[in-house]
C-alpha cells in the first residue's frame, strides 16, 4: 500500500465519516461555540498555583493526584500539545524513571525502573501494561500508535497486580479519551516540518440528541521522508513515516443513572521504519557499513525494513448507578493487530540474512468493576475475563549462515485465556489515617501449536524441512497467580500526604515458539515484591509541588531470552534482580508568567543471580577476554551486572514563559532538557552494547490570539542533533543499534471552534 493510497483512503474514511456525525450538528453555530478546552487549558491558573491534577488510577473515580497513594504521573491535553508528545515514544523523557526500548521495526517495549523485556514475540508478554479506556492492548506492535482524542495520559509506575493484573509487573499506562460533548467543539491542527513533514488531526464532538446522545470523531495523518539516508544507490533510506488512523465515539446516555459509551477505530500504516540498521562495530567486507559507523544519519543496508500493519477495535462500556454508594462498570472489548514486515537481519549492504514476520493478532477482554463509596470506606471489586489468538510466520533466510543457502520458517500459533478476580479497598480509620489491602487471584492457560521448516539447498533440501531443528507440536500450560497490596495513607496536613506500601506483581508465564527441544517449549512466571514509601506535597499556597518516592523491588524467576538463531530467540527463567531507588518530582509556579518543572531519579537495578546469560555469536569478540565468560558453554556469569534500560540516574528540566498582550492574545516559550545516565542492552554490560550518558535539547515558541480560536507554536526537537541509540542488539554479523531521530523542526497551527 503506498502513501498516496493511505493518504486517499483516510481522506476517504474521514470525510464520510464526517459528514454522518456532522449531519446531527448542523444547527449548531460555530460562532456562538465556548471558548475552547485547549485554549482555555493554556491559560487556565494564570493568576493562581498551580492546578489540581484529577486521575482515574485507582479504579474508584476521579481523586486527586496529590491524594493518590501511587506513583503515578499524569499528562493532560494541553501538556501533550505542548511538547508535542504524539506517541509514547516523546512521552517518556518526561516520566521518571521510564524508558522506551524499541525490539524490532514495529515493536517496542516500555521499561520502569528497569523492569521491561526484549521479547515481544508470539507466547511472551509485556512487563509494562498499556490499557485504553480501560483495555487492556496484548501486543507490543500498538505501543508506538499515535495519540488520538486524548484527555489525559496516566503513568502508574511499579507493579499494579491487584487492579491491573497481569504483566503490570512494571507498571501501566492509562490512556484515557475525551468524553463526547453535549455542545459543539473541535479542533483542526496542521503541523509541516523538516524532513517533508505533514500531519494533520481534527477533532469535531457535539450532540446527536441533545442531552441524551453525543458523539465525537478524531483523525490523524502522519508523513515525512526518511530520516536515515541509505548509502547503498537505488535502495530507499531508513525512518520515514505513512501512517494514520480514525477514531469515533457514541455517549448515550439513557437515564440519569446509566451511561454506555461506544469506542472504535481503525489505523494503518506502510513505512520504511526504524529498525537495527547501524553497526556499532565493524564488520568484514561490509564497506559502506563500516564507513557509517558514528554517523547517525546514514546507513548501508541492502533492503530497507519495509513494515504493513492495521488494527483496530471497538468496545462497549457502561456505567450504572445502582445506589448512592455502589456503580456497576462493564467493559467489553475487542481488538485485532496486523503487520507484515521485511527486514535486513545484518545491518549491513552485503547480503547475509533477511527476515519475514507475518503476525495477527486478535484479542477479546471483558471487565467488571463493582465501585464502592461509604463514609469511611472507598473500593472496587472486579472480574476480568482475557481471550487472545495469535498467528505468526517468521522467516530467515540467506546465503552464509551457514555457509550453504539456508531458509528457516516457524509458524506458531497461540492461544491464551486468564480469568481474575480482585478487591482492593481504603478504609478510614480517622480524617487523616487511612489503611489499604487488596488481593487479586488470576488464572491463566497458554496453549502453542509450532510448526518449524528448515532447510538447507545445496541446491537442492538436504535436511528434511522439521528435522533435527527447533521442536514442533503443541503444548499446553496452566499457570495461576495471587497478587496482594497492603498499604497505609497519612494526610498530615491538607497540603501533605505521605503513604509506605507493598505489593506484589505477577507476570504471565508463557509457551516458547523457538524451543529446541521438548523440555524448553514454555518457561514459568516471574514474579516481583516492591516495597515503596512516597510523599506528595503542595507548598507557598500551591505554587510549589514536591513528590518524592523511594522503592525497592525483590525480583524471582526473571524471564531472560536467548539468541539461538538468525532472527530466532528463545525465553526461560534464568534470573532473579534487585532494584532500588528514588524520584523526585518538582513543579513550581513562583509568578503568574512562569512555570518550571524538574524531574531526578537514582535506580540501581541488578541482576541478583544470573549465572548462565546466553551470549550471541557477534557479541563473543567482546567479552571473551571477561573472567564471567565461559568459552566452553558460551555463556556469561552476569550476575551483578545492571539490568537493561536501567539508567542510574536521570534529570528532566523544563522552563515556560508566557506573556500577556492584551487584546493581542499571548505569547509562550518553553525549553527543555532531558539528560540520561549510560544504558546497558545486553547482560554482559559490554561497552559496545551500551549507549552512553547523552542529553536532548527541545525549543517551543508558541502564539494564542485573544479569543482562544486560533494558536500557532514553532517547534524544534533534539536541537543539537544529537546521535544516540534507542537500542543495540547482536543478533546479526556485528552489534548494530537504532537510533534516535535526529534534530526536527517546524511550525504547528491549530483551529478550534
């Protein structure tokens, strides 16, 4: 599907579908429409301390942030249009201690406080959930999805096991929607940029029935020109961008007690994406590769990554008011991944191996959450029900490993189930003293169906495609989990609250599509306890905000994989880690014009006991030399060595100005800085897959007109050009990494009404 293809079809899609939802409004008067949210949102406390945050994290309803007991960080519209963070991927400098480690083309792996995973292929799972209005998405292929309609983003980091369940070992992001509204709004927003950059996103929500049914519809279309130039002639460069998607919403609301919303959307894509594409480490014969070592802005590769994918889903949820005390929320959910991606496998123009994925993925979730609300009680009480199929088809293939033209398919194909049941509740024992416990039981069954074709021509098969290699035939695994929480509350003032607690994280077994043997085909939960005390403070009559959390994580049976083949890993339970820590959060608002934010963060994360780390081929030319390497099993005793993604420290400063013109309108700038400590991607902690400390420098200047209708905001991203590695991994003929996108800029208009 090419560009002008896509850019034809979401035209297509989101003019129809425009025209249905604005047929219900056309009464309404766009000139008599309020004043609008995202204008009214950067300007709201121009005269005040800072704003009181309102989060959803704990199941209940709406708190406030400063009295919720977790760690949570919580972004609003406006904060997201004003760095434009479009995706996870630009979210993550501004959460303490969170990380964003991108496995493959198309597939990306959150981390918090150094709990993630590199594996997001079939039977494995993430170790930092995402959910959307409260569903849960399986696969890592939706995690760089653009936002759409957001009202707010929420960050929970460490395990959430009693209301969030399964593989929230390391946290959850909440994205939560806008409401459809009962009076005509929306908005229109064009942003062009370097790199030939184009996006476009609208938003348009009004009523359908007055009072009694709304609706709302957001699009959005992203392109731009590789970002990475390919060194090898005729061949298309690395990083660009083709992709969009449409997002509807019904509210009905058919009583004063009962309310059901309707979500679905739809997102394709065809794109040329980032992938391991530059080598960190020369390799033979590999000229024009080993000529783009440190330089971020070239690569030699002899086919560029070239990616297909679509998903989408619809979910129903409702809410019911039984009685003064208790609400009923039902949601149901169904969503679907797709994509087709084809990969250079070594980094580099010489043609060694390339690689096929062919992945679909279907999932369907239903949740049930009775809310509790008494004088001195709070809760929720769940069930939550998980059914997930997923099909896939990798393949490698090449000329000289060995040194025979070979080919490797694997189609596994599997299936999971959970069921759980959780309670959590917050029980008073004075105005200021609160007590929480919850306990979540979960079972789970996972169920492989592998199929694995090998083959070697010289030219004609001389292993019989499914002998002697990786196991083929079925398995099945029954794994069940409980998850307890235990906690104490103390607001010590109105302005001060302090909370020490405990709680258990629990992430799913899984079943090994790589296993080479019987006896590998699954691998056991990991588990994890955190211990975390944390105060949240307001101060000088809320113009300054200072929340500081200290964890500590025991972490069991850590789910490590292995390298076993091109392209091809394999995942067991070989670890266990400790992690500890402290984050800072600052926010001050000293005058009416200026605003600062200062984030810092300390994390010692290692590995426990990690005898065995299995180490790729490539990688061997640089630990060899180590005591901890073992020639004869190929392994590397890493134990005490830092975990992936695990920075030790981390800074995050931000500065806005704003100024008032009158009957002019206003005028902003803001700066920011995010610096991080050197990250290690391997077990080893060899130098060559590690990215060393480096920081990012973001500019902002933005314009508002004085009847909030209209903003304009110039914008310039990495603006040193800094080069840096998201990820390195060793899995080809050298260590190669991916790399982050270089310096951006442009200018971004934006139209409500």
């Amino acid at each position: 599907m090419t560009y002008h293809h896509i850019k034809r079809s979401l035209r297509n899609i989101s003019s129809g579908a425009a025209l249905v939802i604005c047929g219900g409004w056309v009464s309404a008067s766009i000139a008599a429409a309020p004043q609008s949210a995202g204008a009214a949102d950067a300007r709201a406390g121009a005269d005040a301390g800072l704003e009181e945050i309102v989060v959803t994290a704990q199941k209940t309803g709406a708190t406030s942030l400063q009295r919720t007991p977790i760690a949570v960080s919580a972004f609003s519209t406006a904060d997201l249009k004003t760095s434009l963070a479009t995706n996870i991927r630009d979210l993550v400098s501004y959460v303490p201690n969170v990380s964003l480690v991108q496995v493959q083309a198309v597939n990306a792996s959150i981390y918090i406080r150094g709990v993630g995973t590199n594996n997001v292929f079939s039977g494995s799972d993430p170790d930092v959930t995402m959910q959307i209005d409260g569903v849960y998405i399986a696969r890592s292929a939706d995690t760089l999805a653009d936002f759409l309609d957001v009202d707010r983003i929420e960050v929970l980091r460490g395990p959430q096991g009693t209301l969030y369940g399964r593989n929230a070992i390391g946290g959850t992001v909440n994205i939560i929607s806008k409401q459809p509204s009962d009076t005509l709004t929306g908005q229109e927003e064009l942003t062009i940029g370097n790199f030939g950059t184009v996006q476009e996103q609208a938003y348009i929500s009004g009523p359908l029935v007055p009072g009694k049914l709304q609706g709302s519809l957001a699009i959005n279309y992203l392109r731009h020109d590789p970002y990475l130039k390919n060194l090898v002639p005729g061949v298309s460069g690395v990083n660009d961008a083709n992709h969009g998607g449409i997002r509807g919403q019904l509210r009905w609301e058919p009583t004063d007690t009962i309310d059901a919303t309707t979500r679905f959307d739809v997102s394709v894509g065809s794109e040329n994406p980032n992938n391991f594409d530059v080598l960190v480490a020369p390799f033979a014969g590999a000229t024009l590769a080993n000529s783009a070592i440190g330089n971020f802005h070239r690569v030699a590769v002899d086919a560029a990554t070239n990616d297909v994918t679509h998903s989408g889903g619809i979910s129903e949820e409702i809410n019911g008011q039984i009685n003064a005390n208790l609400n009923l929320k039902s949601i149901s959910a169904y969503h679907w991944t797709a994509y087709d991606t084809f990969q250079d496998l070594d980094g580099t123009e010489l043609y060694i191996t390339a690689g096929k994925v062919d992945e679909k993925e279907a999932e369907i979730t239903q949740e049930f959450d009775l809310q509790m609300h008494y004088t001195n009680f709070e809760g929720v009480a769940g069930l939550y029900y998980f059914h997930d199929h997923e099909s896939s088809d990798f393949t490698a293939q090449g000329p000289s490993l060995p040194p025979v033209p070979f080919l490797i398919e694997a189609l596994p194909a599997t299936y999971s189930d959970a069921e759980a049941a959780f309670v959590q509740g917050t029980y008073h024992l004075t105005s200021s003293l609160a007590l929480t416990a919850g306990l979540r039981y979960t079972l789970e069954d996972k169920h492989l169906q592998q199929d694995y074709q090998f083959h070697i021509y010289i030219p004609e098969p001389v292993v019989p495609p499914g002998s002697g290699f990786p196991f083929n035939g079925s398995v099945t695994r029954h794994y069940h989990g409980v998850t307890p929480k235990f906690g104490i509350n103390w607001n010590a003032t109105d302005d001060a609250m302090f909370y020490v607690s405990a709680t258990k994280g629990y992430k799913s077994g899984g079943v090994n599509s790589a296993a080479a043997a019987a006896q590998g085909e699954s691998f056991n939960p990991e588990t994890i306890w955190s211990y975390e005390v944390g105060a949240k403070t307001d101060w000088f009559d809320h113009r300054l905000r200072a929340n500081l959390t200290g964890f500590k994580y025991d972490y069991s049976d850590l789910q490590v994989q292995s390298l076993i083949g091109p392209g091809l890993v394999s995942i067991g339970n070989a670890a266990s880690a400790a992690a500890k820590g402290i984050e800072a959060e600052l926010t001050a608002k000293p005058t009416p014009a200026w605003k600062l934010t200062t984030n810092l963060t300390y994390l010692s994360a290692t590995y426990r006991t990690f005898a065995a780390a299995s180490v790729p081929q490539a990688l061997v030319p640089f630990v060899s030399s180590s005591p901890d390497y073992d020639a004869a099993t190929g392994t590397f005793n890493a134990s005490g060595r830092t975990l992936d993604a695990a920075p030790r420290y981390t800074a995050f400063v931000a500065a806005q100005h704003d100024w008032e013109l009158g009957n002019q309108g206003s005028i902003y700038g803001r700066a920011e800085y995010h610096w991080q400590d050197r990250v290690y991607f391997d077990p080893s902690n060899a130098t060559v897959m590690s990215q060393g400390a480096y920081g990012l420098l973001n500019l902002f200047a933005g314009y508002n007109t004085a009847d909030g209708l209209w903003q304009a905001q110039l914008y310039a991203k990495n603006v040193t050009d800094k080069g840096y590695f998201i990820s390195i991994a060793a899995n080809g003929v050298a260590p190669f990494g991916l790399v982050g996108a270089p310096r951006t800029f442009g200018i971004q208009v934006t139209r409500y009404w």
